[in-house]
C-alpha cells in the first residue's frame, strides 16, 4: 500500500494574522516554509464566508504559489458549496476540492454530510467541481455510503473526531466504524481521505488499521503541539542579555 500523504491545513495561522490586522505571520512566507519539509504533501485551507481566517484572496495567492514553485504538491481548498465558494474554486482550480456542510458562522467541520437529504445539492454540484478539480465529500464513518455509486466523488474524506475521542478509552470501538466505512468506500473503487482532531497520539493506529487511506489533512493538533515544541527555545532568544 502506498503510504498516506500529509496536507497542512494552515487556517490557524491565518487566524493569528488576522488577530492583529497585519501581514504577521504572512502566510506565503509561512506556506513556502511548510511546503519545503520533507514528507509534507500541500496544503489545506477552509475559507469561509466571514473570512476569519483564510480568505478568497488567500485562496487565490496560495493557488499561484503551489502551481508555480511547487509542482509536486497540491492544494486542497475546503468548504460549503455557496455560489461564491464554487465561483471560487472554478477560478483557482485546487488539486482538490473537500466539500463540508457546516453552515456560514460555523465554530469548525463538526458532522458530514447526509448523503440523503443532500442528495440533489451534491448530485447538481460535484460534476459541476470535476470539470476543473478532484471532488471530495466530508462524511461521517456511519453515514449510509449507498448513494456514492450515483454521485461518483472521487474521495470521501471521513471526519475523525469520534475516532479521535474515543481513543484514549477504547481505541478498537472507536476505530471499527472507520475500518467499516473504509472497507464500503474501497468497495466503490473511492479513495479515501480523512481529517479532524489526528494527533501524534492517536494517529498510527488509526494509518495502521485503514491501509487505503490516501491522505490526512492536520491543523489544529500540529499547531498546538508546533508550540509545545519550539516555545521555550523562541523565549529564550527574548531574554535580555541572553
């Protein structure tokens, strides 16, 4: 089996940016940084309605950037399929493009999409998406997959955060709908992504038990742990006289 590829999903930092109203961290600079580490496969950003942390211009630079200078990566924009998003994506036309279905003013991605009462929205709308970009939908592990042999996405990204909290207790319940899922979703011949709340902890069990996996997009966890490591180092520089 090909091993998983690893996408950073860099709205955290745009966030931190957009805390002070400047260009700080400026998130070129901060993405070129990224896209140069070894092992990293591109970049995931969720821009949403309010643009508070990734917004349409930064879709459209990042576009650029990755299509430019970094031919080997990819780039995968995520996000609720309002006219302005698919407008969006049409123009900048990412490797990949995750469909959620978290509505405007949602905290975060917090459940997948109901592939029956959606049906029509995304029957109408992922073909509309494969005439420039690779289509993804963000499912829960327990969703009915029957209608993905009619809607024909070219990747389900299972949202992990059952399997994320489970873990510290039961690891094998909490992982045996995702095995379940990923099983029906290979059976469609979909490949099969998967995102949200992966840690250090609790990530090589969950690549160990769904060999299909194709990718893992991580954000939140690796900026937290990004601080953890490098923040005693960083204030020390700070001191006085040091």
């Amino acid at each position: 089996m090909k091993k998983p590829t690893l996408s950073v999903n860099i709205n955290k930092i745009a966030l931190l940016r957009n805390s002070r109203g400047d260009n700080r961290p400026n998130l070129l600079y901060t993405s070129t940084f990224i896209l140069s580490i070894p092992g990293v496969s591109g970049i995931t950003v969720h821009p949403r309605p309010d643009e508070r942390h990734v917004q349409y211009q930064d879709v459209r630079e990042l576009s650029h950037l990755i299509r430019d200078h970094y031919p080997h990566h990819e780039f995968n924009v995520e996000g609720y399929p309002s006219e302005a998003f698919l407008e969006l994506v049409a123009e900048t036309r990412p490797h990949q493009v995750t469909l959620v279905p978290d509505p405007p003013g949602a905290l975060t991605s917090s459940f997948g999409w109901d592939l029956m009462k959606d049906y029509d929205r995304l029957l109408a709308t992922i073909p509309r998406i494969q005439t420039h970009s690779r289509c993804s939908l963000f499912l829960d592990p327990t969703a009915t997959t029957t209608p993905l042999s009619d809607l024909k996405p070219d990747r389900i990204e299972l949202y992990t955060y059952d399997y994320a909290h489970g873990y510290p207790t039961d690891r094998e319940a909490a992982i045996a709908p995702y095995a379940t899922a990923a099983h029906c979703i290979d059976a469609l011949g979909i490949g099969l992504n998967a995102g949200h709340d992966l840690n250090q902890t609790n990530l090589p069990f969950f690549l160990q038990r769904i060999p299909t996996l194709l990718e893992v997009s991580i954000g939140h966890a690796l900026i937290c742990d990004a601080l953890n490591a490098g923040l005693e180092q960083t204030i020390r520089a700070y001191v006085p006289g040091a």
